[in-house]
C-alpha cells in the first residue's frame, strides 16, 4: 500500500541518475511529484547551499526530497524507497533483503568504479591513468557478476522489476553512455539484455528518455575539464 505521505517535491538538477530512482520509483507506485531542477526555483551549487536548504537538508545534497506532510530525505536509496510501494521494495522479507543487496551493489561495486571512469570524460574529474585502469577492471567483475546472475532470470528479485533493478541500472547508464562501446560490453550478453529491457520499460522510459548507447569509448579531454 502506498504511503499517503508519498507525495511531495523533489529538488534536483537536470539528467541527475540518482534523482532518476525515486523519478522512477514514483511511477510506478504512483506516487505525486514534483520535480525542481531548473533556476530560479533551483539552481545547483547555489540554492543547496543556502541556509534555507541546509536547515531541511544538512548534507546540501541532491536529490533532496520533502513529502507533503513534512518527511525529509537527502539520500537517493532513501528517497526511492520512500516513494516505491511494496512491489518494488520486495513482499517477502528474503525478497526485500535480496533488493537491499542489489541496492548496496549498485552503489558499493559500480558507482566508485563508474565515477573513477567516466567523471573525467565528462569533463569534471582530473585524469589518473592508474585509478581509471583499476575502474575498468572493477567495472568488468561487476558486469560478470551481474551477467552470472541474469542467464537465468529476466529482474534481478523475483519475476517483475524491483528497486534492485532500478538502482543498478541507474548507475549504470553513464557507463553505458559514455564508455561501454560494443567491443567492451560484448561478453556480458545477459547483462546487456537485462539492461536494454529496464531502460525500455515505459516508466523507466519516461523518466530518462530515449537512451543512446556509447558508439566507442570516450576518453579524457584535457580541454574540457580546462573549461569545467
């Protein structure tokens, strides 16, 4: 059962992917938000440091959400989960245990590896040839995991899609788009699959849009993080 309280405003900026899992999450539970993400309402790197915001949002992260009856969260996984209903998060206890695992992976086994990687190709991260290195191969054991665990099953818990998927296929997609060309993600077949079939479902669809996968692999642009 949704939480009556589910609804509320969620303060973000543009293409954020960790903002993407409560987005997401809100579809399908049905859940009434509001997203501010664009100036003057909210303007990263300025409101989220106003006094204003820290006194709701100490952190002065986002996403930053506030429910309508007054619950403030500063943290992504929370902030799904605030927001899903009890499919997403898992009906049986072993269910729900198994999304928090896949939850804790996204941001554990992935996320550190992808930031290390793809940051500075976007331009908003210095260049360490051997951090980078040591994220590709982080980033290979997280994809094999993944690949093992999928040629057997379509959603990573149980038989429909779950916060576990939304959350690892959210921090997967700058690695997707940016730097997992199709030489790279040729051996995780299943990996592959699964994640075409997440960003295709039309909640997910709704929320990110139309999703390009990298044609090659970006690299570093010393110009660029220059200009950033």
């Amino acid at each position: 059962m949704l939480f009556r309280s589910a609804s509320g405003t969620l303060y973000t900026y543009p293409e954020n992917f960790r903002a993407y899992k409560g987005q997401i999450a809100a579809r399908y539970s049905g859940a009434k938000v509001k997203v501010v993400q664009d100036a003057p309402a909210f303007k990263f790197g300025e409101t989220n440091k106003s006094a204003e915001f820290l006194k709701k949002f100490p952190t002065g992260k986002v996403p930053a959400f506030e429910s309508d009856n007054g619950v403030k969260l500063f943290e992504s996984n929370a902030i799904a989960y605030f927001l899903a209903n009890e499919e997403l998060r898992g009906k049986t206890p072993t269910d729900a245990a198994c999304v928090q695992q896949w939850v804790n992976f996204a941001d554990g086994e992935i996320l550190p590896a992808s930031c290390t990687w793809v940051f500075p190709c976007m331009g908003i991260m210095p260049f360490n040839k051997q951090n980078t290195e040591r994220a590709k191969e982080e980033v290979k054991r997280a994809l094999a995991i993944l690949n093992e665990h999928l040629a057997t099953c379509t959603f990573l818990v149980g038989e429909r899609l779950s916060l576990a998927d939304i959350s690892v296929a959210c921090n997967l997609l700058h690695l997707y788009q940016y730097v997992l060309d199709p030489s790279f993600r040729s051996s995780y077949v299943n990996t592959n699959r699964w994640f075409n079939t997440i960003i295709n479902q039309p909640n997910v669809k709704a929320v990110i849009g139309a999703f390009k996968m990298a044609d090659k692999m970006a690299q570093f642009d010393q110009k660029k993080f220059a200009e950033m």
